[in-house]
C-alpha cells in the first residue's frame, strides 16, 4: 500500500533522444552529480552525506526521500540550505527506480553517479571509478564487487548476483561480473538521454540492457562491499530476482 507523505517536486524530463554522448576526455573541473535514493535511512543517511561531501571532486548532490516514515525527511529538512545539494521528495513510496528517475531528472553534470544510502560500499572508492570517464575511455563504469572484495553476502544472493551477470552476458554479448552493483557511474548527456521506466530495483537491470544496446562499453572496476541484513535495513528481495530477469528478456527482444 502507499504511503502519503510531503509535497512531491515534479521536474520535466527530455525524451529519450539518440546518444549523443562523447568519449572526449573531461577537465580538472568536472562536475559530478550524484543522485541517491533515499527510503528509511535515518541511522546512516548523515554519515553518508558526510562521506560523499569529503570526496576531492566537485560536486552535487541530487537527495530524494521516496516517502520516509523514520526520521529521514526530518534530516533531509536540514539538507536543503547546503550549497550544491538538491532535495527532492515524493508523495508516496514509488520504489528506487522511480527515486533514481526522480533524482536524474534534477541532474546537471558531466558525469552522474549512484549512491546508496546505506554505506554498503564504500564511497571512498568513487575517485578511482571516475577516472576511466574522466580519461574519455568509456562512458559507463561499473563498480565489481566479484572483482573486488564481498563480505557477509548470502549464500542465496550470490547465486542470484552470479546468474544475472551469466544472463547479462548471454544476451548481449558484453562479458558483465556484477549487473546488479549498485555503483553505477555515466557520462551525464548519456544517462539522461536514457527513457528509464522502472520503479523498483529493475532499475540495474534495465539500465544496463540499454546502455548496451547502445553499444556502450562497460567498464568494471574493483570495489569493496559489505552486505546488510533485512534486520539491518536490506529491501531487496526474491521476488525483485524475477523482475531483473524479465527486465532483462524484455529490453533484449522487445523495441
């Protein structure tokens, strides 16, 4: 059921359009933005925002509370007179794929980044990931947790994660270890070209499939992650595993 919460920002987002996105490399100053989807986050929401705030880029940050009911719009009240942060809040819970659209809408740099709001990953690591687009090599990279290091993930999960990077790479051709990461970083003309549709965490999955059939190459670097349980704040579940398959059917053989 949803939840009614605070006064929803509507911001109008362009069509999806051709890509135009270039693979020139980016100035000392390029801006990033950083959008995060934000659902019940009050215990971490802060020393993530501190985190991402220390990190030696410029930078802005794009925070959307799909329809809190902790203490997290409360928080996010104190967000708002920040420099170089955009809050933004829905009326009802909507999912994180709507949160992500939602936040991509408001985006303005050359370079557009995921952050969860959970610390997961580490955000530490994000200098390093940039550094393939920034160097104009690709236009998408991937933060690999199977490259890199995992710690506490479920047994069930894994298998779940192995399976979508095995399909990922069965039907498009492009070897993927970790479809489902959560860092995912765009050449900013590139992402908001994209006409995403998803709700929940199809989001992964329909993204990928569409900056692939773009012919876009992936880039996946190494990162650390550090599982949550459900008892610690986890949302995503089976029944999420069937709709990043089906995503994944439907963006390969459906126009």
């Amino acid at each position: 059921m949803a939840l009614s919460c605070a006064a929803d920002h509507q911001i109008e987002m362009n069509p999806a359009s051709e890509n135009t996105s270039s693979t020139a490399p980016l100035g000392p100053d390029t801006l990033v933005s950083i959008v995060i989807p934000i659902f019940n986050e009050e215990a971490l929401i802060e020393t993530v925002l501190t985190r991402v705030r220390e990190l030696p880029f410029a930078k802005q940050l794009v925070l959307v509370d799909d329809c809190s009911v902790d203490g997290t719009a409360q928080i996010l009240e104190g967000e708002k007179s920040k420099p170089n942060t955009i809050v933004l809040s829905h009326q009802v819970n909507r999912g994180k794929g709507a949160a992500i659209r939602t936040g991509l809408k408001a985006t303005t740099g050359e370079i557009v980044l995921i952050q969860d709001a959970d610390l997961e990953y580490d955000p530490s690591e994000l200098p390093r990931l940039l550094e393939p687009i920034l160097r104009g090599e690709t236009n998408v990279v991937f933060g690999s947790r199977f490259k890199g290091s995992v710690e506490k993930m479920a047994f069930p999960n894994r298998v779940a994660n192995f399976l979508l990077a095995w399909m990922t790479t069965l039907l498009f051709g492009q070897r993927i270890t970790d479809e489902a990461t959560a860092y995912k970083i765009f050449r900013g003309d590139l992402i908001r070209s994209i006409d995403l549709k998803c709700n929940r965490f199809e989001f992964c999955p329909e993204v990928t499939a569409k900056v692939m059939r773009r012919g876009e190459k992936i880039v996946e670097l190494p990162v650390s992650f550090q599982a949550r349980t459900f008892e610690e704040g986890k949302k995503i579940g089976w029944p999420d595993f069937i709709q990043a398959v089906w995503t994944l059917l439907k963006y390969r053989f459906i126009r």
